[in-house]
C-alpha cells in the first residue's frame, strides 16, 4: 500500500529566486502524483524538490511552507516537539507579606531592637544571628513584666511607620491582576491588626484572610498559612508566599509545603545566605511587577 499526494504550488514572489511553495498533503489516488524515495516528483516531469520526512497519520491533513532552496526537516521539527514544556502547575492563592512586600519599608528595626534589647545584647544577638534577630521569639521567655514593656515599646514603633504607611510599587496593580483571574489574596504579617487595618482602609485593597501576630503561633511556623489554605479549601501546594524575609517568610511558606517567592529590593540575599540557613526560594523578583510573568509563565491560574 502506498500513500500518494497532491502537491499544490504557488510562486509567491514571480521576481524572485526564492520561491515558496505550499504543500498540502492528503490520501488520493495515484493519479497525478507520488512519493518515490523521498523525492517529491510530478508523474512525467522533473523533481519539484528534494525533500527528506516521514509521513505520519496525523500530518495528513496539515500545510507547510517550504522554500526549494532550503529542504525541511520533518524528523528535526518531531524532536524539537518532543522537547515540550513542562505542563503549568494550578495555582488557586498567593499569601503576601505585608511590611516590606505590600508595603514599603517605614520601621527602624535596628533603633527598635536597641530600645527592647539595650545596645549590649542587640550586638550579641545580631553576630549570632546575621540572617536577622527573631524579637519577638526572643522575648517570649522574658518576665510577664518585661515582656508587657517590650511589646510597649515595639508598639510605639510601629505606630510611628503607621504615620509614614506607603504602598509598595507594584502592588496595586498585582492585587488588580490576580483580582481579574479571580485568584485568591491573602496576608500574613507579625505586625498587628491596627497596622492591617490601616493598610486596607488607606490603600482600598483587601486581603482575605490577613492575619496578624495576634494569631499564633505567628511566622515562620506554617500553622497561618496553612490556615488559611484551609479556609480556601486549597491544598498547600496549590498556593504561593510572596515576602521579603528569607527566615520568616520563605521559611514558612516552604514549612507549609507552598511555593515561596522572594523579594530581594536591593540584592540583600546572596547563595551564602541560602546555603547557611537550608532555604531556597523557588523563586527570587526584585520588584512586584515581575510577579505578573513568573506567574503566567509558570502557573496555570485556576480560580
């Protein structure tokens, strides 16, 4: 049995010497034309082109575009199929970080941990902690006394980068473009609920839900995030942290089982950094709008 086909050519530019001809292959009769040796060649006449393919069932109806100068390759054009993308994973939430990510940074958390710690112990706990000083853990086994002073005084600070609250750039319009794919928003912050508050009225964005350290146990324990996967009804794999704490963010998403996102603003992290605390994002952005690719690129958002 032999496949035979019909060869419809055209010269696209008739003052040229490169002439394109369109082949349109499909079952007929061996009436006009046939394949014979892997040369295409009108019954009676001189070869058209010289070409080199395998035909397959499921190109009998398909149309390519060849130019006689340069024969295509069919078996090359199969192998670079076969090297597919991997399909897109579901994504149905992103959980952000709210000061530093949603938020530009407005508090001084060095001046901060001096006024809880005083400058002796700031300096110790800073050289045994170079990733960062997790204050409110440390303070947790202070006396009921002490700690009502620390968290005073955190308070206080706090407060003052209320009054100095601006939007991240970028943000707004991400929130925008997962509200159109209809993907859940939420938030996890160790900073209070006035702080959050303040956030959704100021800036007319809502994230839901937001926690606030007054759910605990607060980051980098998983428990928040997984929580509010629960309220989506989602599996922990089905969502993304976005924040700009490689300990307390990227720790918790990965705690969780979520994917992480990094925001590194001014290139504070470097592979050191990952190496010495057995973290690695999946992924790393320097601002917010790089968020909308690494998405789309990579997901495929479901609502």
């Amino acid at each position: 049995m032999s496949l035979v086909c019909r060869v419809a050519f055209q010269q696209f530019h008739p003052q040229s010497q490169n002439i394109g001809i369109k082949i349109s292959i499909a079952l007929l009769n061996s009436k006009d034309y046939s394949v014979h040796k892997q040369t295409l060649t009108p019954l009676n006449s001189q070869p058209l082109i010289s070409i080199s393919f395998l035909l397959m069932p499921s190109l009998l109806s398909k149309s390519f575009l060849l130019l006689p100068q340069k024969p295509f390759s069919f078996v090359s054009n199969f192998a670079s199929m076969s090297r597919m993308a991997p399909p897109k994973r579901p994504l149905r939430g992103v959980v952000f970080d709210m000061d530093g990510t949603l938020t530009v940074p407005a508090i001084d958390f060095a001046a901060m941990y001096r006024a809880v710690l005083g400058d002796d112990e700031y300096k110790r706990l800073k050289a045994n902690n170079p990733s960062g000083i997790d204050i409110l853990h440390h303070i947790e086994n202070w006396t009921p006394d002490k700690q009502r002073k620390a968290y005073q005084t955190i308070a206080d600070y706090e407060r003052q980068g209320l009054d100095r609250l601006q939007i991240m750039p970028g943000a707004a319009q991400l929130y925008g473009f997962l509200d159109s794919k209809k993907i859940r928003r939420g938030l996890i912050t160790r900073n209070v609920k006035e702080a959050v508050d303040l956030f959704h009225q100021r800036f007319g964005i809502i994230f839901s839900p937001a926690l606030s350290r007054e759910f605990r146990p607060y980051k980098p324990d998983p428990a928040p995030l997984l929580h509010i996967c629960s309220m989506w009804q989602v599996q922990p794999n089905e969502v993304m942290m976005v924040g700009d704490s490689l300990k307390d963010d990227v720790d918790c998403g990965k705690r969780a089982g979520a994917f992480t996102c990094l925001l590194d603003e001014t290139g504070r992290y470097s592979p050191a950094d990952f190496d010495k605390l057995d973290l690695k994002p999946d992924f790393i952005v320097s601002s917010l709008t790089e968020v909308y690719s690494l998405l789309e690129s990579n997901f495929d958002l479901i609502p």
